[in-house]
C-alpha cells in the first residue's frame, strides 16, 4: 500500500519524558502548585492546555502553560535522545520512495528544539494536533500508516482508514493499543523496517510476532482541528502552549 507514513513524535521517534518531568518540575516550583508526575505520565501525548486543566484554574492555565514552554525549550536540548530504531524506520520509508511526516500535538516551538537536539529530519511536520485533528491531517496527505504510542493515536489512524501502527516505548503497553485499534505493535521501532516491507509487499495486511488484526476500516470524516505545518529547518512561529 502505498502513501506517506506518519509518526507522532513525543515516545514513538525521541524520548522527551526527562524534559517533559522536568519542566513540570520546574512548573511547580514557579508556581507553587503540587503537580503529580505519574499523572502527567499516564496523560503523555496530550496537548499541554489539556493536561493543564487538571492542576490550575481556568484564568491561570495559559501563564501555567507559558512557564512549562519557557522552561521546556531550555531543557529539550540537553535531555532529548533519539528511540532506538527512529532513523531506520524514517530511513526504510524514504527508500520506499514515500515521505515521512510527523504529525504531533506538540506545538512547533517546542517541536524545533526537540528535532534540533537529535538531529532528526522529516520531510513534513504537523504540529498541535491531537486526536480526530491527527485525522484530518492523515487523510489530507494521503497517508498509508500513523505510527503512534498511545491509544489515541491508534484512533486516530482507524478514523482516518489507514494502517494504525503501536510502538510501546511510551506510557502505553501493547493491550491497551490493541483495544484502541492497534493493527499491529512494535517494541521499538527497530521492528518497524520489516514489518513496513512486508507491509507494502503483501498489500496492507502484514503483522509481527502474530499480532495480526483486520485490515484498516475505511476512512472516516474528521474534523479538521487548528494543525499547524511546519517545513523542515523553518523557524518558530508565534509562541503556542504545548508540551
């Protein structure tokens, strides 16, 4: 099958969880307000407004999530790594001659430095997009897969009719993105250039170590949210509240 794959970014291409604990860290100590970080742990892909809600009122959420960013693109320089098997799996989809997209619901100020400190390249970003937003985005590029570690992101792929594609690196085990529609999951995306070969070779309907499911349901109509795209080396835009 062919079409572009995307890849969500935060705990499916870069581990950004000490970045994320330690800007919250330094959230709460700015404000004084107790933050639960196996919450925010257990939340992890969401939108920094959303996770916000839970922990400040509503006329002091948009500062709150101002002093995470402020402190976030400090820190994502020094304490974001590349996950295991992230450039081979960009790498085996260029060489399918497709495109690499990622499609994440950071915004595109805290995407920059995070895609700066690993040296990680795609060929189109999409940022500040979560849920049905990731959706309207899949089926507006035409993609082929959504790679994803949380069960929204497996949502979002079935929603949007592609092949939906869990990698549990992140805060989700492999049952929980199965329920959520995972056609297949990955332990790391090292699994991921064989399994996109067989992939592409036997006409969208390829698993791994037996985790098979039923081809992707047909696309669906999802509501184009307020994504922002973002070219690659592009600077930031207009500051936005995300993680």
């Amino acid at each position: 099958m062919k079409g572009p794959v995307g890849f969500d970014l935060d705990l499916t291409l870069i581990d950004s969880r000490l970045a994320i604990m330690r800007s919250w860290q330094a959230v709460s100590a700015e404000t004084g307000v107790a933050i639960d970080l196996a919450e925010v742990d257990k939340r992890m892909g969401i939108k920094l407004e959303d996770e916000t809600a839970f922990w400040f009122p509503p006329d002091e959420q948009e500062a709150a999530a101002d002093c995470y960013r402020r402190h976030y693109v400090v820190l994502a320089p020094e304490l974001t790594t590349l996950l295991a098997g992230a450039t081979l799996a960009v790498a085996a989809v260029r060489a399918a001659g497709e495109r690499a997209v990622i499609i994440t619901a950071k915004h595109q100020v805290s995407v920059q430095p995070s895609l700066a400190a690993v040296r990680l390249e795609a060929d189109e970003v999409f940022t500040h997009v979560h849920g049905p937003e990731k959706s309207a985005v899949l089926l507006r590029v035409g993609a082929a897969v959504y790679v994803g570690d949380s069960p929204p992101d497996m949502a979002a792929a079935r929603q949007a009719g592609v092949a939906a594609v869990g990698v549990t690196t992140g805060s989700f085990p492999a049952a929980e993105l199965r329920q959520a529609g995972a056609d297949v999951t990955l332990a790391s995306l090292h699994e991921f250039p064989s399994w996109y070969e067989g992939f592409r070779g036997g006409g969208g309907e390829s698993g791994t170590d037996g985790d098979r499911r039923a081809e992707p349901g047909r696309p669906a109509v999802a509501r184009r949210g307020g994504d922002q795209r973002v070219s690659p080396g592009e600077p930031p835009g207009r500051a936005g509240r995300d993680r």
